[in-house]
C-alpha cells in the first residue's frame, strides 16, 4: 500500500462543511493512494464522521490552511498544478485532462461550490458532464470520479509500479503505520524511530 502512494496527487476541499461528505472525499484518496490531503475548514472547523471514512483519516493525514490563497500558494510551491471542479463557463471535461503530472483538486461545499477566489486561483476549470436536471454531483461523488480518472492514467503511466516516495519519509510512514503506539511514545520523548528489520521486528533502545 505504502509503495502505492502519489506523493504528486492531492485533493483540496474549500470549506466542504458536512462531515460525511469531509470524510467520504477522505476515503476515495485512500483508496487510489493519495498520501495526504489538504483543506480550508468551514467556519465551524473540520469534523470527521468515523462511519464514513472507515478509518481512512488514519492513513490520509489533512493539512489545514487559513484561507484559500495561502493553501493554493503552498500547494503551488510544491509544483503542483491546482484543476478546480466546478461547473462553469470556460470548464473543460475533466476526462480531457493530463492527471500524471503533479495535480490538486480543488473541490469546494456542497452548496455552494468552489469559492470565487479559489476559481480565479486555478490553473484549470474542469466539469463533470450531467445529461440530467441537476446540475451537479454530490461534492464526494464527484471528488471520486475525478481521483478514478487520474489512477487510471496513472496507472497506465505505470506511476504505481514502483515507490515513489523520498525513502526517508518512506521509512517514517512505514514505522508509523506498523508502530503506531510506539512511534507516538518515540515522539513525546524526541527520539528517532529505528529500523524494522526485515522480519517486521524492531527493537527501540535503538531510538
């Protein structure tokens, strides 16, 4: 799972406020490897539903920003392109869309979409096609339509055959999600986490 994970591919929720739709877009990043998420809480904070995200937010950790401008410039610093999800003018189809190279999508509340600023933010518009009455999809629906399409490119790309994570942050990751407990205790007393062995085993009077 760990080898799987795109450091490269990101999700960006702009004030997304039901907990069921914060941690259901959670699960869909799991579920094609994204490593870590990013969010501008709503003005009543993030909250997560357990039932919805089936442990995902365990192994997808959300960096929070204060507002829309500092995130995208953030994300931005670290190369990414920013492909916002709403329904507008100008927006292409999200299928047209090159998804390997470094992306974040930005995706914004259920009832309101993406904010103004963070449309005039972003690199790319896309939309979802809806042969329907209603507009749009639910935020979460459509956040896993999106991540599907940039795994299967990805993966036709073959960026899941192999790590491609820095193997010091890949060391770290692996000891914390094997260790949790023991890592989170190595922690409080600021030391560093030894190595596993390749039997699994690991001894901390190395920390």
């Amino acid at each position: 799972m760990l080898d799987r994970r795109q450091p490269d591919l990101t999700v960006l929720m702009d004030r997304v406020h039901k907990p069921h739709n914060l941690s259901a877009i959670l699960r869909n990043c799991d579920a094609v490897g994204v490593l870590e998420a990013h969010a501008v809480p709503p003005d009543g904070g993030l909250e997560l539903s357990v039932v919805s995200s089936a442990g995902a937010s365990k192994w997808v950790p959300v960096r929070r920003h204060r507002d829309i401008s500092t995130a995208v410039a953030e994300l931005r610093a670290g190369s990414f392109r920013v492909v916002a999800a709403h329904p507008t003018g100008g927006a292409r189809d999200y299928r047209e869309i090159d998804f390997t190279q470094p992306t974040a999508l930005l995706v914004g509340s259920e009832l309101e979409g993406v904010s103004d600023r963070g449309l005039d933010l972003a690199d790319e518009l896309v939309l979802i096609p809806m042969m329907g009455m209603v507009p749009s999809l639910n935020v979460s629906v459509a956040t896993s339509l999106l991540l599907y399409e940039a795994a299967r490119q990805r993966e036709s790309a073959g960026l899941y055959a192999k790590s491609r994570l820095d193997p010091e942050r890949y060391r770290t990751l692996l000891f914390e999600w094997g260790y949790p407990r023991l890592a989170r205790r190595l922690r409080d007393e600021s030391r560093e986490y030894p190595l596993i062995a390749a039997d699994g085993s690991v001894d901390d009077r190395q920390g």
